[in-house]
C-alpha cells in the first residue's frame, strides 16, 4: 500500500451507530470519491484491503457500514434478518450508505 489515509468514520442513522471506513491518498484533496458498499458478510478486512487497493488507483474510498455496528454475519440465517431489514424499509435503506 502506498502512502496513505486510512481510519475508520463513526456515523448514525436513525439512531443506529455505524462504523464506516475511509481509505485515500495521503494527499487526497479534490479526488474523486468512490463509495464502497460491502457484500452479505459485513465491511470487514476484505473490504476494508479492497478499499485500499481502490486508494492506491488514485481515489477517496468511503466503505459504508449497512448493517451497524460493524456487524460481521457468520451464516446464511444471521444475513437474512438483516438484508430482509433493508428490503422490508427501501425508502429509509439508502441512509445507511452516506452520500455527503
């Protein structure tokens, strides 16, 4: 990894705490910015490393938290509640991946 900015982004979003994560350029000021949303299993520390090899292209990478709290399903029967969470509400869903 090249000379970078990496920590992670406490947010909240109708109350629940989110743990993003921030990837980019040491000098990153103006670059474009690419958000990054996780796959079933949680932003963990393979998303978090593709994070980085997208900053290492040049870009700001914000890894959104959907789930909360950093929550890091196991199995088939723990991401089921919670993708249901974001299908049953889709108005309220996109506030869980900041855009500002």
């Amino acid at each position: 990894m090249s000379d970078q900015v990496s920590r992670d982004v406490p947010y909240t979003h109708d109350g629940t705490r989110m743990i993003g994560h921030l990837c980019a350029p040491a000098a990153s000021e103006g670059l474009p910015v690419v958000l990054l949303v996780h796959d079933a299993f949680g932003l963990g520390d393979e998303m978090i490393a593709t994070a980085g090899r997208i900053a290492d292209l040049g870009y700001a990478v914000f890894a959104a938290d959907l789930w909360g709290d950093r929550t890091l399903p196991r199995t088939h029967a723990e991401i089921g509640p919670l993708m249901a969470g974001l299908a049953g509400d889709r108005a309220r869903s996109p506030g869980r991946a900041p855009t500002r």
